[in-house]
C-alpha cells in the first residue's frame, strides 16, 4: 500500500488531485492508507465504468488515462462525480 510512482499514491496508484476530484481532503501522503485509497479510486474507477459504458477494457483505460471529457461530452460529469452538466441554452429568434 505503501507505493508511489510519479506522483501516483498507494494501493490503486490514484494521484493525489483525482482523489481531491472525488473528494478527499487530506495531503497526498494520506492516499498511502488503502482504505482511504480504495474509497477514492474505486469513485474514479465506477465513473470510467460508467463513461466506457460497461466495457470493462475501456473503463481500465479510462481509469488509466482520464475521462473528464468524455464524461462532459457525454452528459455524465454528475454521474461520475466530477462536476456538473450544464445545458446549453440557445438563444430565441424574437418573434
């Protein structure tokens, strides 16, 4: 539990500004405790579930390589917890 690499902490090797994302708000060494790294990344990993749309080999490299985009491009930044949708509005032709 206790790895690190390129600033990629502990048991899932989740980056420290990716659990903030998810909601931790402990320092970085903190992500060395696998409950508490598992908690985390086990959030970011079910939204890369949810963005590869069940394709667990997608999802893995999601999971690898960030879905912020494709989860906003989808619809799917509340699913995942990493923001908010927001509807664009379009403006009405005056009638």
């Amino acid at each position: 539990p206790k790895a690190y690499n390129n600033g990629h902490w502990g048991l899932m090797q989740i980056k420290h500004a990716t659990a903030r994302g998810m909601g931790y708000d402990g320092p970085a060494k903190g992500l060395f405790d696998a409950e508490t790294n598992l908690k985390y990344a086990v959030k970011y990993l079910r939204g890369a579930w949810l963005v590869a749309g069940g394709n667990a080999k997608k999802a893995d490299w999601l999971y690898q390589t960030g879905y912020y985009y494709d989860a906003k491009r989808k619809g799917l930044l509340e699913a995942t917890g990493l923001g908010r949708d927001r509807q664009r509005r379009r403006l009405q032709p005056d009638a």
